[in-house]
C-alpha cells in the first residue's frame, strides 16, 4: 500500500508497503533539512501526516524540534541555558 509522510505539506517519504494483519507496522526514516528549533521565545510547531493506501486513512500531528540536556545543574534548551519555574502544591490531597 502506498505509504507517504509529509511535514508541513511536503513529502519526505513515500514508498509501497505491504501492511498485512500479521506485520500491522511501517517503518521508515525521514530527514527533516533545516529544523527550526522550538522555544518558548519562538514556539515554532511543523505539521506532519502519515497517509495510508492513497489517504483512506491518515494521522496528523504537530510538533516541535528541540533538545534539553543538562550540564551540571544547569538545564539547557537547544544549547542555551533555561530557568523553570514552577510551583509544588500538595494541599488538595485530604492527608497532606
């Protein structure tokens, strides 16, 4: 069955697979050139879809290209250093 992945409306991937009931899964790698990275500075979401046998069935979500990694204590997105803020509150639980 034709199977094509598409970001934000261009193909990355299209091939003929044969999906039957006992291999139910595709596999396949695609290379997105260029990424634009997410941030909450520029929260840049791309579309993609996965289409099945000609679109009689397709999934569609949107995502961002971003890394966190730590160095040290310090957590860093897409290689700068990020600050989280946040709140801890237990006072809705009957025993805290």
């Amino acid at each position: 069955m034709p199977t094509t992945f598409e970001v934000n409306g261009k193909a990355l991937y299209s091939e003929t697979k044969t999906v039957t009931g006992t291999a139910p899964q595709v596999s396949f790698a695609a290379v997105l050139d260029d990424p634009k990275l997410w941030s909450p500075d520029s929260p840049l979401l791309y579309s993609a879809r996965l289409s099945l046998a000609d679109s009689r069935d397709d999934q569609f979500t949107r995502f961002g290209v971003r890394s966190f990694t730590l160095d040290g204590h310090k957590v860093l997105l897409n290689g700068r250093r990020f600050k989280l803020a946040g709140a801890n509150h237990h006072d809705d639980h009957p025993d805290w």
